[in-house]
C-alpha cells in the first residue's frame, strides 16, 4: 500500500489528534480502541503482556523489564510512548540483551496491513482512530507477527482508558510505579482519582507488582486487585532494596528476594542514574522473579546482572560529552519527576550550581518545576519547541522573580549554541523541563 517509509510516516501523523479532547477521549476511546484490535484478530489476546502504569518511573521499569526477561533468553517486544527520535522506538525488540527497531521495510509493510481494518466504509471507525490509538495496534500487531515471547506495554496516560488497556486476559502481570499529580485535568485533581486511573489496568486474576507509597495509594491498588481475585507483589524500601549508591554513571544497590531462602540480598549495579531507578529496577526484577514462578523459568543472576550493569536509556539521567563540555539531558516534566531528578543531581554533586537549558510543554504549569530547578542554578537559557511550548518570555519573567540571570530565545537552534558557548570546563550543563525537548536537542547534537 505505501510505496516508502516517509509516505508510511506521513500517513500516521493525519491521526495527530488537534484538540484535548481528541488526545484523550475517555471511554469512547477505549472501546474504539478494543474495536479496532477486534478487527485485527484480537493480537493482544494471543500475547504475554507485562502492563506498566504511573506517573513517574513507568518507561524506565518497562525498559529495564524488557531488557531483563531478553538477557534470560526470551524475545520480548517493547512499546514505549512518547519517542525522542524515531516513531519507531516505539516498537523495540530485545534479542539477548540487545534492543533494536523494526526496520523500515517491515514497519512499511505492517503498517499497509493493519490501514485497511480503519478505511472500512461501513462503520465510523476511519475517521476517528487516534494517533495513539493507530501506534497501540499497531505495536501489539506487530509484536504477535514477530512472535516475542513477552510483550512490555507501556500506558500512555492513566490506564482505565488507556488505548493499551485492551489486555483482559488473567495471566496479564501489573507494574504500577510512582503515582503523583499530573494530567490532573484529564484524571482528576487529587492522588485518589488519579490512582484508581493508574489501577484500572487490573483485571480478574492479574498478578500486580506496585511501588508501596501512601497508604492511600496502597489500599487502592490492593482493594481492586483482590476484588478482582488478582496476586498483590509489593516492592518497599529496605525490604526490596537497601544501601542506594550513585554516580554520574551507575546506581548500585542490594535487591532482596524475600520469597526465596537461598537468594536473600542480590547486588546490583545499574547502569542507569538515580536514586529512583533503585525503585524502578527493584519493580522490574520483581516482575521478572515473579514471572519465572508462574512460567517455571529459572533465572540466570549473572546474565540478568550483567544485562542491567550495561542498561541505557535515553533522555532519562543521561550523561553526553558535547564539544568538550558535560550535560545531563532528562526529561523531566512534572513535580514529581524533576524533585527526583534535582535530589539525584546534588546528591552527585554536592553544592554545585547549574547552567540549565530548559523549555516546557504548555499543558503542564511550569512554575512548581522553576520552584525545584532554581534555587540550584546559576544561570538559565529559556527555549520553546513549537507552537505547545510555553513563551519563553513568559518563563524568563518568572525566573526573575528568583534573582536568577537568564535569557530566552524561541529559536532553539540559536539558543542551544549560545548555552554551550556559555558552559565552562567545570561547570554542568542541564537539559530538561520535557521530553520533547531533550529530543529536540538530541537532533541538534547529532547534526
């Protein structure tokens, strides 16, 4: 049907929703959702899925639980949302410790196959299929063509009506990581709301490993797992994981595997920084102990280990060496996520400054991140990517009001040289405040 790649891609983006609502369409969407994987054959009923929700942590755990189950031997499929540089990082398949996207020709082809099930005349479905509705299928079509044993899913935004919770099926495995306000005027405007959001992708008789946090949050996510006669995991502090160190290059900690007598305390060595990415390790080895138990697979330490000391994920506490100078690029985009980034940040470089680069989406209020990122920064370039970017004039006004010199400029190109013509040799270089723009500059560097 597509006679390129570019014309494959241009195709998807016409399903680019234009309005909120459209973006998130609330139940309508996940029945249209379940509709089209209906027209396709049900390909998600055919996989192992590992359903990861959150609000912070979510990507992370579904990486390194992907990454985890390929180093064991399995071929696992990978779907992550948003992408930084390709769409289809969205589609990943891990092969032996080894992540690579579907090529081109292959994501042409099954692209064409899966178009016909939206241009159906006889129902409404063609005109109304989202952007995100459109990569969900075709990530679980795509995953069942290529037979992975496990399928990693990652929610887009909440999870009861999230195109990805299409997976009823009972051996479906739960992660919920770090629940926090965000999105709260699609999933509520308080921690209740948006947990019961994050928990609707708990089915009857699903096994659901969770981050313990608030007793609020905890006993939402229990009750609806044993309503529905589902396996609660829990992963806590001290009793999972315990002695957190960090670098600019890895995190170490001791992972406690407290169902089995003779593996009591594991050491780990996570090539990933942050003291976060303890909680979201601990959330993936879990997941995977627990299904070894149910699959009656046994688990190679060492291969698991090594596979996680050599972990990578971009975008995410990532360190890049750039004309001679260090900067950190995280995509830090709410509260919640830049408070742990800024505490893994000092906590590495103890009472240091930054010269941050940073830019926000303006779905989201800035403010409560300037309230974290200022009082650590000694200088501040301001830039915006596109039309759903904040002015940056706008930022720079309220920036000072904390007495803190910066300067703004929407052409990002323009602004990101003067930002590392600015950095001296000894000083830290911060990409963040959005995804979008940690990908932006990505581009940047690689021309």
């Amino acid at each position: 049907m597509f006679k390129s790649y570019q014309e494959t891609l241009s195709f998807i983006e016409t399903r680019i929703p234009r309005s909120s609502k459209q973006k998130f369409p609330g139940g309508v969407g996940l029945q249209r959702a379940k509709l089209l994987m209906h027209l396709l054959g049900d390909p998600q009923d055919k996989l192992k899925v590992i359903h990861v929700a959150g609000t912070s942590g979510k990507g992370s755990t579904a990486y390194l639980t992907a990454l985890g189950l390929s180093s064991l031997g399995f071929k696992v499929g990978l779907h992550l949302s948003p992408h930084l540089l390709d769409l289809r990082e969205r589609f990943q398949i891990f092969c032996n410790s080894r992540r690579k996207l579907i090529n081109k020709t292959l994501f042409r082809k099954y692209t064409s196959e899966v178009v016909p099930t939206i241009q159906r005349p006889e129902d409404t479905i063609s005109t109304k299929v989202t952007y995100f509705e459109f990569l969900t299928a075709l990530a679980f079509y795509f995953f069942k063509k290529e037979k992975v044993d496990y399928a990693v899913v990652e929610t887009g935004l909440g999870g009861l009506y999230d195109s990805t919770n299409v997976v009823c099926n009972t051996d479906k495995l739960c992660i919920i990581t770090q629940i926090g306000l965000d999105h709260i005027r699609t999933l509520g405007n308080n921690i209740e709301l948006i947990t019961k959001q994050k928990a609707g992708i708990i089915y009857k008789g699903n096994s659901v490993v969770y981050l313990k946090q608030s007793s609020q949050v905890n006993s939402i996510i229990a009750k609806r797992t044993r309503d529905l006669n589902g396996r609660l995991y829990p992963v806590g502090d001290k009793r999972t994981y315990s002695n957190v160190t960090l670098n600019l290059d890895k995190t170490e900690f001791d992972f406690h595997l407290n169902d089995d007598e003779k593996l009591k305390k594991i050491h780990i060595k996570l090539g990933l920084t942050g003291l976060f990415q303890a909680k979201n390790a601990s959330l993936a080895l879990t997941a995977i102990n627990t299904l070894s138990k149910r699959d009656n697979f046994k688990i190679q330490w060492s291969k698991l280990k090594l596979a996680f000391s050599k972990a990578s994920f971009t975008g995410r506490f990532q360190k890049v060496d750039f004309r001679g100078k260090v900067i950190l690029l995280d995509g830090a985009h709410n509260e919640q996520k830049t408070k742990a980034f800024i505490r893994s940040l000092t906590q590495i470089f103890p009472n240091k400054k930054f010269v941050f680069f940073i830019g926000f989406k303006r779905t989201r209020d800035f403010r409560p991140l300037l309230k974290v990122l200022l009082p650590t920064a000694s200088y501040v370039f301001v830039t915006k990517m596109g039309r759903l970017s904040v002015e940056t004039q706008l930022v720079s006004s309220e920036i000072h009001q904390y007495n803190i010199p910066c300067e703004n400029d929407p052409d990002i190109v323009r602004l990101f040289n003067r930002f590392i013509h600015y950095l001296r040799n000894e000083d830290v270089g911060v990409v963040t405040g959005s995804l979008h723009l940690v990908g932006e500059v990505m581009k940047i560097m690689n021309q």
